[in-house]
C-alpha cells in the first residue's frame, strides 16, 4: 500500500461543516483511510494544502464533454434554433478523431477546475470513454440515441447502439466509468422506440438518462399529443425510476415534481445553459423542498461556455433566489452538496464526500486570493466567491491529477492544439 497526505488545510466535511484536518489516502485502493490529525507521518508522499480548503471532487451531473469544441461558434439564440441551425450541422462532421480532441479539452478544463466525474451524452462515446480512462477521471457515459430525422431502419440502429456501447463500456478504467442508456429528449426520441429500447435498458441493468422539460417547446408537444405532462409519459415509457436521472426540468409542474419524487429520479440543474439559452428557470427550491435529489451540471461549453463547477454554483444560487422570489432559497450548502453529494447520488457514483471508506476524490481550493478574503465563512466562498483558477491540486482515485496547477495526466499544450485543428476541421467540413 501506497499512501498519500493532503496536510495542513481546512477540510469541507460530508455535513457541509469545515474543520482543520489532513486527509490520508490509500492510493492503491483509491479509498480514504482517515481524516484527522497530523496524519504527515504515516504517508509516503503529501500534498501540501496550507492555506487551502480540502472539497470533494466537483460532480458534473450532465455535460457533453466534446462540446468544447465549439465554444464560442454559435451563441444568442433560443435552444431549437441553435441545434438546428448551427449545432446539428457542425456534429453530423464529427468524427473519432475529432471528439477525442474535444473530449480531451473538456477533461483538461475539468482536472484544472476540480472535477474529478461527470455523466455525458455523446456520439463515438468508446473513445470519450478511453479519453476519460487515460485522463484519470471517472464518468457515466452513454450514446445520444435520437430518432427525428431517421427512418425506421437508422433509428432502431442508433438505439441499438445505445444499448452496445453501454455494455460495452460499463465498468472500464477499473470501475472508474460507468454507462446509462441515453435517449436525447422525449421530443427527439419517437414513443415506439422508447417502448422498445428502454425495457432493453432495464435488462441490461443501467439507468436512463435524458433531457426532460427543458424548455416549452419540449411540453406543448407532449400535452398535446398525448394529452399528459412530459414526465407522466416518460412514466407510462417506463423512463421514470429509481437511479434514472433528467436534466434540466426546468418546466415542471407540481404533478411532476411529485412524480420525480416518487420514483425517486433525480434532476441535473444547469443554470448556466438555462440562462443563456433563455429556457427558463428550475424551480429547485420546490424539488429541494419536495425530497427531489437535484444535482448540477454545466451542460455542454457551447451553450455554458465554460465547464466549471464553481461557476455553476454561484448561478445556481442566484437564479434559485429569483426563481423563488426569496434571496434564503437555494442557499450556500444547498448548491455546495448540490455540486458534491448531491450530483454523485443523481448520477449514481460513489462519490462527493470526505470521509473514511468513501473513493479519495478531491480538490484543494487556494484561498490565499484577494477574493477569497477574508475568511468570513468558507462555505459562503465556496458557493459565490471561488473560481476554477483556485484550485491547486485535484485529485481522482488516489492519483493526483493536477498538482499545484500542473495537469500530470494530460500534455496542456498538446491538447489544446490538436483541440484548435480539430474546431477548424469542423467548422471548415461544414460550412462547405
């Protein structure tokens, strides 16, 4: 066994509580073994956290990692137009090569803004999968199935490879990814293939995974048609159970927040996404109140434009406040165990806390930064004041992934390079 020491900082406990300890790690196991005192001397390597807040690893509830590349390509306008105008067309292009590249500069924003796991819904996703393997973190993967715009024949084998791909990729990098069933949405996703396809799902044993009420336009269809709410016909579709997760629900009603909370699915709040594609605003002090699990997850970097947790946090805050009309709701611990705890327990990983026995996922947070002082209440920093370039160390499984800002397990340069030809290909292929 092989030991690692983060000493001498303030450690952010699972009660959202902080206290003076360090933290000691079983690297082999990627388990936490104690958090205490003066635990230095019983490890063979530390990592110095002086002046620094201990967290766990941010969870990234619902991202689509390769997005990356196409930050900044298409920006201010509604959801439909936006995927169909400009989204849709640059990814029909894409390639294995290609979302590699972005997935690999989506991981390297992750490792340098303390994630250490995410769920994402993609395309080519063995190679998302591989690139998350090399990179050290752990994730929820699964295939984007969508039918709209397919014949019969293209959209039972797009489902089909849903199904493949989550066999296939469920329990790699030693248990570090897992996988989901993952149609798109309830509006791109015909009834007839859910019917068929998500009781597939439930043989193979992974959850479902899909947005759900993210704007209007994704309700008025649904009411009327089926003559139901959205989440009652994912209901009827069997896609609303136990360890199912939705993002966004932005557009819930109180029937279907009981219905969530009932079968205890839970909901991936991305605010950030919400707000500048003008979607609206989650009711999540509603869900919180209502014992719904809510999670957060910055969506994909074209519509965020970044995939930084911190800053996920402060606008989940915010806009939980205006959305409440009351400036108590979605206070700090909420959206703090909402990027932690909350986000691991939505997405099904055991993740997101500090304690003995829990996987050694963790970040360490400089506070030594005119913004962070003083040091009033750092749980109150943690959720409105810090900032992806806070973190120094991060830490996944045991291995220290970024030490003191310097990434170990990706080359920076090289990634960001290879992540610029690859947009460019992109843009290029499809504005031919």
């Amino acid at each position: 066994m092989t030991t690692l020491a983060i000493t001498g900082g303030q450690v952010l406990l699972p009660d959202i509580t902080v206290t003076r300890a360090d933290v000691l790690i079983d690297q082999e196991a990627g388990e936490i073994l104690e958090v205490g005192d003066d635990l230095a001397a019983d490890a063979d390597e530390t990592l110095d956290a002086a002046d620094s807040l201990v967290t766990p690893g941010f969870v990234n509830g619902h991202c689509h990692v390769a997005m990356s590349l196409l930050r900044g390509y298409a920006d201010d306008k509604p959801l439909d137009a936006w995927l169909r105008e400009d989204i849709w067309p640059v990814e029909a292009e894409l390639t294995a090569d290609t979302v590699r590249a972005g997935t690999e500069l989506g991981v390297l924003e992750m490792i340098k803004s303390g994630t250490t796991a995410f769920a994402d819904m993609y395309f080519f996703v063995p190679t998302i999968a591989e690139a998350v393997a090399d990179a050290g973190l752990r994730a929820r993967l699964g295939h984007g199935v969508i039918s709209v715009a397919k014949d019969a024949d293209a959209a039972r084998e797009d489902a089909r490879e849903g199904l493949e791909v989550a066999a296939e990729i469920d329990g790699m990098a030693d248990g570090r990814i897992a996988s989901a069933f993952m149609p798109h949405s309830l509006t791109t996703v015909d009834g007839e293939y859910l019917e068929e396809f998500v009781p597939q799902a439930r043989d193979l044993g992974v959850p479902i995974h899909y947005h759900a009420n993210e704007t209007e336009d994704e309700v008025v269809p649904i009411v009327e048609e089926e003559g139901v709410r959205p989440l009652a016909y994912a209901a009827e579709k069997g896609m609303l159970e136990d360890g199912d997760f939705v993002a966004h629900g932005v557009h819930v009603d109180e029937s279907e927040i009981g219905l969530l909370a009932e079968a205890g699915t839970s909901v991936i709040h991305c605010p950030a996404s919400n707000m500048k594609l003008a979607s609206g605003m989650a009711p999540v002090q509603r869900m919180h109140e209502a014992g719904v699990t809510v999670g957060l997850g910055t969506d994909g970097a074209a519509s965020n434009n970044d995939l930084s947790m911190l800053d996920e946090a402060r606008d989940a805050a915010m806009i939980g406040k205006l959305a409440a009309d009351d400036a108590s709701a979605v206070p700090a611990e909420a959206v703090v165990e909402m990027m932690t705890r909350g986000s691991a327990e939505a997405i099904g990983l055991d993740t997101g806390r500090l304690e003995e026995g829990a996987p050694a996922d963790l970040a360490v947070i400089d506070l030594e930064e005119p913004h962070l002082t003083p040091r009033h209440d750092l749980v109150s920093h943690l959720a409105y004041a810090a900032a992806a370039a806070d973190v120094r160390h991060t830490v996944c499984d045991g291995q220290v992934l970024m030490r003191d800002r310097e990434v170990l397990t990706l080359e920076e340069d090289a990634v960001r390079a290879r992540a610029t030809e690859a947009a460019e290909m992109l843009v290029t292929a499809a504005e031919e």
